[in-house]
C-alpha cells in the first residue's frame, strides 16, 4: 500500500510538541525529554498510535527538578541510552516514508522499545 508522506504541518496540527508552559523551569535534562518525548509522538504518527499515554512531559519534568545531582546522572545515562536507539530508528522510518514505504511496523517497535525505556525512568523518578 502506498501511503502519501505526513507533511510537518500536520504532525504539528495532530501532535502538536509539548510544552512545560507554567511547568517547572527547564535545564538540559529538561529539554533532553521533551526532545525525546516529541520524536516518540512523532514516531506514534508514524505508527498510527493515538499516542494518548504520552502526554504526561511536565509531571516528568517536575520529578526532574526534584531529582539529587545522583540521581539526574543516572537519568542522564538512561536519555542518552534512549537517545541513542531512538535517533537513528527515527530518522530509518523518515526515510522509509520519504520513499513512499509503509514504516508502520517499525514504527510500531520502536515505540514499543521508548514506552519501556519511558516506564523504567517513570519508576527511577519515583
């Protein structure tokens, strides 16, 4: 089946990027998880997934701030594990779709894959 590419407009219409508006102040830590929450909703279009479980960013943001200078390493380590396995997996199905392929299988995967990393952070952070 040959599906037409999702234009950037419309991934912003549908999963508009989220934003800790009114949330706690922001460091690199921060923003390294609304980098990687962003690229899991995009990959959820990707998908077809509704994506609703991903709209907690400023609770994580918020336990973020709360976290001992330890703790936030430890954290850092597992975003930049994260970062790892989902740049590139993000960037193989953008060029699957570029190409007119259906990337929603891997797609599939891969959130699969940030879901599980997601949870495991979600129980470090307490």
């Amino acid at each position: 089946m040959i599906r037409r590419p999702i234009s950037t407009e419309t991934m912003r219409q549908l999963y508009p990027p989220p934003t800790p508006e009114g949330g706690p102040a922001v460091d690199s830590l921060g923003r390294k998880w609304i980098a990687l929450h962003t690229a899991a909703v995009a990959i959820a279009a990707l998908a077809g997934d509704a994506a609703n479980d991903l709209a907690d960013v400023d609770g994580v943001l918020a336990r973020l701030a709360l976290m001992p200078a330890a703790g936030r390493r430890r954290i850092d380590d597992h975003f930049s594990d994260l970062i790892a396995v989902m740049e590139p997996g993000l960037a193989a199905l953008l060029s699957i779709r570029r190409r007119h392929g259906d990337a929603s299988a891997s797609a599939r995967a891969l959130l699969r894959e940030f879901r599980r990393a997601r949870a495991m952070i979600e129980l470090m952070l307490g």
